[in-house]
C-alpha cells in the first residue's frame, strides 16, 4: 500500500495478475470435479447413481459460474482470486485505487510503465480520466499530475509556445490532448453489463431450473423474452446517452502558438 497525495483517493494496492489456470474460480473447481467423478464412477457406479452424479456436478458448476461473476460484482475479491498482491511497485502490474467517500467506487487499473535512457522508469496510471505519476526520488509515493497553472500572468503573456514537434508530442503525452472526450460505450458493453448483473443472473438461474420440468419450451421463451427485454433497455439507453452528447457545448476555433507559428485549431 503506498500514500497518496489528494482528496479523491484513499488508498492503493498493488497486484501482478495470476496465469489463468492458477485463478481462484478454475483450479480448485477442476480438482474438485475430478473428485466426484472419480468417486460417482468408482465408489458409486454411473448407471446406479445417475442422477445423483449429475445434480452434483451441476451444482458444482453452479457455484463456480457464481465465483467467477463474483470477480465481476467485486473488485476485492476479482484481487483475491485473480491477483498476486506484491510489496513493491517496481514488481507491480496492476493497481488497487480505493476513493474515498462519496467519490466513485473502488477500481483495479493498470499500472504503466515507460523505460528511459537514464533513471528510473516513469510510472503512472490513471484513475477516473486524472493520471498519477509515481515519485521515486523523493516522496515515494504517487501525486496526481500537476499542470503549469501557478506562474504568474507576464510569463503566459511571454509565451511563445513549443519550439518543436518533439516537444509538443512530449508533454501531449504527458498531458494529453485538451479535448473533453465522453466516450459512449457499445451496445455489447452496456448488454454484458447487465446480462452479469446478480438480479439477471438470478433470473436465468431460476428459468434454467425450471426446464428441469417437462414444460422445458415455456421456459425458453421466458429466458429469450428476458434477453429481449435487457438488449431494448440497452438500445434505450444508447439513445439517452446520444442525446446527452448533443446537449454539449458548440466548437469554436482558437489561435494556438505551435512550433514558433500560429494556427487555428477546433477547440471542442
């Protein structure tokens, strides 16, 4: 766990992903089918407890889809089954970024990493659109970035912009391009969203027991009415938030200095 400097976030964690085979919801499931089918086949006999054995294996499976989507509802516990917690943030792959109250929720993100000709690597990520950059000289923790905001008036008048097209990609990719982006998610997206949401899986759970009666077709059509209903809302949902990104703020062009020269760029 390392500080951090603002009042967003809490606290974060490190973690380096796991092989898939070694993940909290695979391996302990598979060593625990081999078991009942080593004992229904050899203790029990196939023919003699067929139904049985089936029941225990669906039930086995049962719990392990419920273990996996849990790594979908919980990012604490997408970390336990899925993640290494390391000590260090040179070993680390991921972060573990938890806000403090009342803003956002709890998120596992990527930890980048950029090699320089001398030094120590460049560390960051970013959380909710506000990259943090890893200070290993001296605080040894992350600070969110900074921006040239405190230099007095007379030295922005005196500005003359960037000099050259490697210095204005430098700090692009420092600071990123000075556009508001509210990225609209797609239709597969959003409906993976709520196909994995608990109440939805509950659902599908319930019609799936009840084709275990022998009106089975009822049940069909309940679960492709379920899926209909969900991909409708989905498409409700992307006109809303279409309608949403129209109600911006018109474009208009400004003058920018680059490279010694002036331009005329849409600022949006």
């Amino acid at each position: 766990m390392s500080a951090i400097i603002g009042e967003d976030i809490r606290s974060i964690c490190y973690y380096s992903p796991l092989p898939k085979l070694l993940h909290g919801y695979i391996w302990p499931f598979l060593a625990l089918y081999l078991v009942e089918l080593y004992v229904w086949l050899t203790a029990y006999g196939f023919t003699e407890y067929l139904e049985a054995g089936c029941i225990a294996l669906a039930a086995t499976a049962a719990v392990e889809v419920v273990t996996g989507l849990s790594c979908v509802w919980s990012v604490h516990v997408r970390c336990a089954l899925t993640c290494r917690k390391e000590s260090s943030v040179e070993q680390a792959l991921l972060v573990k970024v938890t806000p403090t109250a009342n803003n956002g929720f709890t998120e596992l993100v990527n930890l980048h990493k950029e090699k320089r000709k001398c030094g120590k690597p460049i560390v960051w990520f970013v959380f909710q659109k506000v990259k943090y950059y890893y200070d290993s000289e001296e605080k040894k923790r992350f600070d969110a970035l900074k921006f040239p905001v405190q230099q007095s008036y007379g030295s922005y008048s005196k500005w003359t912009g960037y000099q050259t097209d490697s210095e204005v990609q430098a700090n692009i990719k420092k600071y990123g391009a000075n556009r508001l982006d509210i990225s609209a998610p797609d239709f597969v997206t959003l409906f993976t969203e709520r196909a994995t949401a608990p109440f939805f899986v509950f659902q599908v759970f319930c019609v799936l027991l009840w084709c275990l009666d022998e009106y089975w077709y009822y049940s069909m059509f309940t679960l492709v009415m379920l899926i209909l209903f969900e991909a409708l809302l989905v498409k409700q949902q992307q006109r809303n938030l279409a309608q949403i990104r129209k109600m911006s703020s018109k474009s208009y062009k400004v003058q920018v200095s680059l490279c010694v020269l002036f331009a005329r760029l849409l600022l949006v």
